[in-house]
C-alpha cells in the first residue's frame, strides 16, 4: 500500500467515524418516534451488554462450556446476586471479579 493509498483510508476512516458519531448532534430538534420506539431504544444499551457478555460466560474456545467447574458461571452469579441485593453496579463487578478471582488461584478454575 502506497503512502497515498494510506492517506486515504485513514482520512475516509476519519470522516466515516465522524458522520457516524456526530449524527445525533446535526438536528437541531429532536427527530420525531413513536412512542413504542422510545420506550423499545430505552433497553439497547441493556440488550447490547448481554449480546457481548452472554457469549464470554456461557462459551470457551468457540464451544459451549460443558463443566461446571469454570470460574466465570461462578462470577456471574456472584454478580447477579449482589446486583439484585444491593442494586450497585460497583459492588457487582468487584463481587463477580472477586469469586472468579478465588476460584482461579484457590482451585485453578
């Protein structure tokens, strides 16, 4: 790839990610939603964090995990758990990190 060329991507690169981030900030008014889309794009973030984390739970090398002696079903219930008791988002992620972190060094999960 010629210097030229290089310029070009990274330059169609940098307008790409432009247009794309800066979208929502061109109309000066709120576009006009159904109400049901409204209440449907309050559950995208949501959804978008299970589709990514799901697979790294429940997955190892492609393949679905077939033991339960793996450390991250463990941290996920750890997770889980205190979410629902204590509903902060801190204290889940040091919860679900702590027990896969003592089963990994305690018993080599």
């Amino acid at each position: 790839m010629s210097t030229l060329e290089l310029v070009i991507v990274i330059a169609g690169m940098i307008a790409i990610t432009l247009i794309t981030r800066g979208f929502f900030f061109l109309p000066r008014a709120q576009l006009p939603m159904p109400s049901w889309l409204t209440e449907g794009l309050r559950y995208a973030p949501l959804a978008a964090m299970v589709a990514v984390v799901a697979p790294e739970i429940v997955m190892s090398q492609g393949q679905l995990i077939t033991t339960w002696k793996d450390a991250r079903l463990y941290g996920a219930a750890a997770a889980t758990g205190w979410y629902f008791w204590r509903r902060g988002m801190f204290g889940t992620i040091v919860a679900g990190t702590a027990a896969m972190l003592a089963l990994r060094l305690t018993l080599g999960w």
